[in-house]
C-alpha cells in the first residue's frame, strides 16, 4: 500500500491529502501541521482569496483556470465561491492587462471582460470607485469569470472531509527531516517523535528553505537556493454595519497595482471587507550551519495571525491606510480596521 507524509496542512497542503485519498483511496495519508487544524498562521486561514486565472504567466494562467472550474463546478466547493469578477488596474506604461488577455485567449479560456477608463469607472459599481486613486492613462479590466472563496470556511471544511476519508492529522511541530543517501524518509517532530512513509511531500509554504537547511546544512544540492522566496504582505479587516455590508456587498475584488495604491479588497464575507497592501517585504537571517542567507517567517506568530493593530508595526498600518484611500476615497474615513495580520 503506498504512504505518503504530506508536511503542512494549508491550501496546498489539505488539497493534496483531499485529491490524493479520492484518487488512491487505498493509499495510507498523513497530513502534519504544527497545531490542530486550521493551522491560525497559514496563509490559508484567511477571511477570503481572490480566486482567478487573470495572471502574466501563461502556466498560472492554466492553473487558475482549473482552479476556477473546480470552485464554480464541485459540488463540496461552489458553496464558498462569489463570482463577485476581479477589477484590475495598471498605470498606462503596464502590459500586465494586455498579457492578461492573450493569455486568456491563447487558453481559449471562457472570459467576459470589460475594459474601463479612469472617467468611465466612477459610473460603475453603483459609484463605489468614484473617488479611486487614477491618473488619467490608467487602465482597468473587468473580468466577470474571476471570483472570491471563502478561505478558513474552505479549509477548515476539506481537512474535516479528509478525516473523514481516512486521512490521519497529527498536530506536532516539525524539526526536520529524515535525509539519509539525499533521499527524504521521513520527518522528526520537536518531541523527537519519528513518522516515515514511501512519499514525504513539503507543503511547507514560506517555512520550507529553513527547514531544508535545517536538515541537510551541508548538502548543497537539496538546498532551496533562488527557487523559493518568502515575503509577507499586511492584511486588514474591517468590521461593517449593515448598512457598510449593503454599501460594499456586490462590489468586486480589486487588484491594483499603481502608485501608493499598491493592493487588494474583496467583496465582505461575515461582515468583514479585507485589505491587503501589495508591498510585499522579506525577513532575511543567516542561517549559521549551512552558512546561507534566506528569508524565513517571523519568528513571533502573533503578528502572523489575526491581531490588534498595536502589535503590527505604524509603517505597515500606514501602508494598508493609504490602499484603503487609494480604493475608495473619503469613503474610507469611514472604515476603520479592527484586525490585522502580517501573511
């Protein structure tokens, strides 16, 4: 019977042990993350993501057009899928739309889109966008066939589902690997626990550099090198009255990607509308053993889960200030985030 480890219970992580248990139900899977499930820093564990396929490259292209079929078509799902569409804007110089659209063509990807001026926005939408941050040869596409899910319900949801596959979850932080001959046999806990199966997976996000050097200093070949890069961006929730949630529940996502306007909001899911500033920064540290310098999450798991405002630093407070100005204008002096976290 195969086995297989799979390391990390994220939107990675859980998705793997899901498809695999349907695909190979006789196949023993164990899904590790450090706590029990969901795992509150995972990126994963979120109010809402953009889920898309309006990407420059053509194989993320592919990708989020599968991932579109899937969340719209799969019965267990569509249920936290909003076709709500996906709003994104360029300064004049950018190709990214342009990209964006042969990609979707070349794919012969099913899209309805819709192209914008700055002038021609503000009568959009019921006039939420009326005071966005535009300069004049800005451009904006509308992409109906692009949505929002609902993360943490998502997730939380697939990882009881897995379990109920025959998945096993073992809460236990991971210290490293097993790497005898190059070859990976399995993982040790920070207990001195041992798990070994035929397949190690690593669904290990940001974390995966560090724990490989963690594992093997001095084999250089196995090491991450340029492959992988951890950076973080700040996110914000705001919580709505009803009358905000009437004001902003059908507006889109939006993905805007000028000035100091740099960042992302999602239609409110549970009365929460979210922000992200796309000014995304590394931790980089010196890892001693292996003599490398890699970018690795904070060390303080507080800020990288939904916190109060005085434990995320004024700078990325500032930051997330300015996107939700550069969005929607003086309507933002009305919103006021209640939570943040550095993802």
């Amino acid at each position: 019977m195969s086995s297989y480890i799979i390391l990390g219970a994220g939107v990675f992580g859980v998705s793997t042990a899901y498809h695999l248990k349907k695909q190979i139900p006789a196949a023993s899977v164990t899904l590790i993350d450090r706590t029990d499930p969901p795992c509150p820093v995972a990126a994963s564990h979120d109010i809402n993501k953009i889920v898309r396929a309006d990407y420059e490259d053509i194989f993320y292209c592919s990708l989020g057009m599968k991932t579109l079929h899937t969340w719209k078509t799969d019965p267990f799902f569509k249920k936290w899928f909003h076709p709500a569409g996906l709003l994104t804007v360029t300064d004049g110089k950018s190709r990214l739309i342009e990209a964006i659209l042969d990609n979707l063509n070349k794919l012969n990807a099913q899209h309805v889109t819709d192209f914008f001026t700055p002038k021609e926005i503000s009568g959009k939408f019921d006039g939420i966008f009326s005071e966005m941050r535009l300069r004049p040869d800005d451009k904006l596409l509308f992409n109906s066939s692009a949505g929002i899910a609902e993360a943490e319900k998502a997730l939380s949801a697939t990882i009881e589902a897995c379990i109920e596959s025959g998945v096993k979850y073992i809460a236990a932080p991971i210290s490293k690997l097993i790497i005898r001959d190059s070859m990976c046999q399995g993982v040790q806990a920070e207990d001195g626990s041992i798990f070994t199966a035929a397949n190690i997976i690593l669904s290990t996000g940001a974390a995966t550099a560090k724990l490989i050097a963690d594992s093997a200093p001095q084999q250089a070949e196995l090491q991450v090198g340029p492959r992988i890069t951890a950076r973080a961006v700040c996110c914000a929730a705001v919580e709505l009255d009803k009358q905000q949630v009437k004001t902003f529940e059908k507006v889109p996502a939006v993905a805007h990607h000028t000035g100091g306007t740099q960042g992302e909001t999602m239609p409110p899911v549970d009365g929460l509308l979210k922000f992200i500033s796309d000014i995304s920064f590394k931790n980089t540290v010196l890892h001693p053993e292996s003599g490398q310098r890699f970018s690795v999450p904070l060390t303080d798991k507080t800020k990288s889960q939904w916190t109060t405002l005085e434990n995320i630093p004024l700078e990325l407070r500032e930051d997330l200030d300015e996107v939700m100005k550069g969005l929607y204008g003086k309507k933002a002096t009305e919103l006021r985030a209640t939570t943040m976290r550095i993802c």
